[in-house]
C-alpha cells in the first residue's frame, strides 16, 4: 500500500511572526522556516505504518516555490521514500491545493493520504476535507489513533467531551491532530541518504489545475499587548472588582 502524504513549508513555530507594515501579509523575509508540525506528525505515522509492515511505499508532496524542496528533503530524511514537488510561485490557496492532490491521488492511488489537518500560517483547516470530497473518499479528521485492520482503518478522534472511533474502509483521507504521535528527528546519515532520493518537479499546469487566487486578503494586524493586570488587597476587594466587571452576576 502507497501512504501519500502531502507537507507544507511555513515559518517555524518557534518564531514569532512580523506583520508588514502595509498591513498586507506576513513578513517571510530572512526569518526561518520549516515543515508545519502537524505534517511532521502526518509523515511521522506514515513511517509507523511502514515499519509495521501495512505500507510499502511513502510518497512526499509539497506544493510551493522552489524552496519547498527543502521541506521535502527533510521528509526523505525522516522516512519517505519519494517526493514530488509542485512549483508555483504564487501563493495555492485550500481548493487549488486539494485539486492539485486530488490529480496525484488519481495518478498514484494511494492506499491511504495522511495530513495535517491545519497548517499554521492560515489555519485553513479545509484541504483534508476538500480532498475527500473531490476523490469521493471517507475521512477520518483531527486522528489521535489510529489502527489499520485489513481494509479497514480505524480512527479515534478528540470531540467535545471525550473521544470518538469511526470505522472507515480504505482508501480513505486522514487528517492528524497534535497527540497521534511524536515525530523523530532526522538522523544524519538519513540527511545524507535523502539527498539522493528521488525528487519529481511539476507544476499546476501539468495536471491541468486552475489554481487562480478566489479569496484575497483585506488587512492583516497583529494581536493587541495584553494589559498588566493588578494586585489586589484582599479576597473581598477581588470580589467586589469582579461585580463591578460583572463577572458572575
């Protein structure tokens, strides 16, 4: 069985990011980046599933300019076997990125698409549900578990209140949430090894996508500071501040 799982270059999550001062996105200049941690959990697993013997095939994909090959290599260095790299300099919003997935799903047919189920930089939080719905597959959104038997894969899921399990038949759609796994770190002679993995390069109109911006973004602004807050004396004066701020009444 062939695991795609498809990976997104973002700023690292340890950096804080800097609006521009035009207000019109996210400064990307000289800051650092890296693949978006809920793909690292997506290929984490991928990798599970093939030590355990259920895949035999791990196929990396990223959609983005050319830097992006550096999201793949560390993929490859992790575990996949092979990557494809779909170049478009512009920025591929949710559904073109779903459309584009859904071509290599058709192309490749794999047993089973693991990803992220959001990526950082827009909270999107829609391709894994577009691909489903473009490709007429289950999906198993936000796995905390998951448990391969035959055809069949079961997914537990965090909901409101406690956990969910859902049955679905392969090929199936998996999006990840943050207690699936913990994902290795990339030793160096795998580093070394990814290099020479193999890495396909296309682009959008290869597979036929109109990938033409539909949404366009108005203003983009940071949070406001947090105020300090105050001290005070005793529980009766904290008491008396919170009905004046009407907090229980």
């Amino acid at each position: 069985m062939k695991i795609l799982v498809p990976v997104k270059r973002v700023i690292d999550y340890n950096v804080k990011p800097r609006v521009k001062m035009d207000g019109t996105g996210v400064d990307l200049a000289n800051v650092k980046m890296s693949m978006n941690p809920f793909d690292e959990i997506a290929v984490e697993e991928a990798i599970r599933l093939k030590e355990k013997g259920i895949a035999t095939e791990i196929i990396a994909v990223s959609i983005g300019e050319q830097k992006a090959q550096e999201t793949l290599r560390t993929a490859l260095a992790m575990g996949a076997d092979r990557a494809i790299l779909i170049v478009s300099p512009t920025e591929v919003e949710p559904l073109g990125v779903a459309k584009l997935l859904a071509k290599i799903v058709e192309e490749e047919a794999p047993g089973l698409v693991i990803l992220g189920k959001q990526a950082i930089d827009d909270d999107s939080n829609q391709t894994g549900q577009m691909l489903a719905a473009l490709t007429g597959r289950p999906q198993g959104t936000f796995a905390s578990k998951l448990e391969v038997e035959g055809d069949t894969i079961k997914v537990t899921r965090e909901v409101d209140g406690g956990l969910e399990t859902i049955s679905l038949s392969m090929p199936a759609i998996i999006t990840t949430d943050l207690r699936l796994n913990e994902p290795r770190y990339a030793s160096l002679p795998n580093i070394m090894k990814a290099k020479s993995k193999p890495m396909a390069q296309k682009t959008p109109d290869d597979y036929g996508v109109d990938i033409t911006p539909r949404l366009k973004t108005l203003k983009v602004s940071e949070p406001p500071k947090r105020v300090a807050g105050i001290k005070v004396a005793d529980v009766d004066e904290l008491v008396a501040k919170l009905k004046a701020m009407g907090v229980g009444a």
